[in-house]
C-alpha cells in the first residue's frame, strides 16, 4: 500500500512538472497537491521537498505570493533531511520566488537571477537520474520567463 502510494505520488508529481510546463497552472496545482498528499501518507519520499518547492514556484508564477512564501518555508526546513541534489533544487525554488516577487512588483527580472537558476539546474541535472526529468522541464519554465 505504501509503495502504491509513493508510485501514485510521484506519477502525480511529474505530471505536475509537465502540466506546469505546458502553462496548464490548475492541472500543475492540483498534481503538486495530490502528490505531496500521497508521499507525506506514504511516510515521505526524497522528492517530496522538490514537489513542494515546485509547488510554491508555480504559486509564485501566479501571483500568490504569501501561499508560494509558506510553501518555500516548509520546502526549507524538510531538505536538511533530503539528499543534496533535492536541497539543491529546493534552493533553485528559492530563487524562483525572488523572481516572482520580481515580477508580481513589476521589476524586470533581473538577469543574474536567471543565470543563476540556469546554472544551477545544469550542475544538478547530471547528479541525479531521478531529477533529470524534473530539471529539464524546470529549466524550460525559466527559459521562457
């Protein structure tokens, strides 16, 4: 059962990533939801603080800041328990709420701050099979920022 469930999860969770890369934010949300839902029910998994962490990203995209902040906040404290690609990526997440803060202010993004999430997806997508996936498709959202 718990293994259906993390399976479940993460299916959920990559279906969000693709969703929110095709600009589809309600189908994206309501994965990010169901995923976090399933691995936290499974007992946790190492990508739930990147679901998380993506999740706030999508809110942050969207405008809704103050949810995207406390999402980021929770993603924070539960990646000194995950492996150091998934932190890694949580702070990539980090990044991409100071860019929607950037924008939701009406500031161009400035540039560092997106080379700077670029370079950091392109370190970690060679550390870990698992997020290869995940970095492609993130990577592709800030590409068309």
């Amino acid at each position: 059962e718990s293994g259906q469930r993390v399976g479940q999860g993460l299916l959920c969770g990559y279906l969000a990533l693709l969703s929110h890369e095709l600009r589809r934010f309600q189908e994206a949300e309501s994965n990010y939801r169901t995923a976090i839902y399933l691995l936290q029910e499974s007992g946790g998994h190492a990508l739930l603080p990147f679901f998380i962490a993506a999740l706030a990203g999508l809110l942050a995209d969207t405008g809704e800041l103050t949810q995207a902040e406390e999402l980021q906040s929770r993603a924070q404290s539960l990646k000194a328990s995950a492996r150091a690609p998934i932190a890694a990526v949580v702070e990539v997440m980090e990044v991409q709420l100071a860019l929607g803060r950037a924008q939701a202010e009406g500031q161009a993004p400035p540039e560092e701050m997106l080379k700077q999430i670029k370079a950091q997806t392109a370190a970690l997508a060679t550390e870990s099979k698992d997020l290869r996936l995940a970095l492609r498709l993130l990577e592709a959202c800030v590409a068309s920022q």
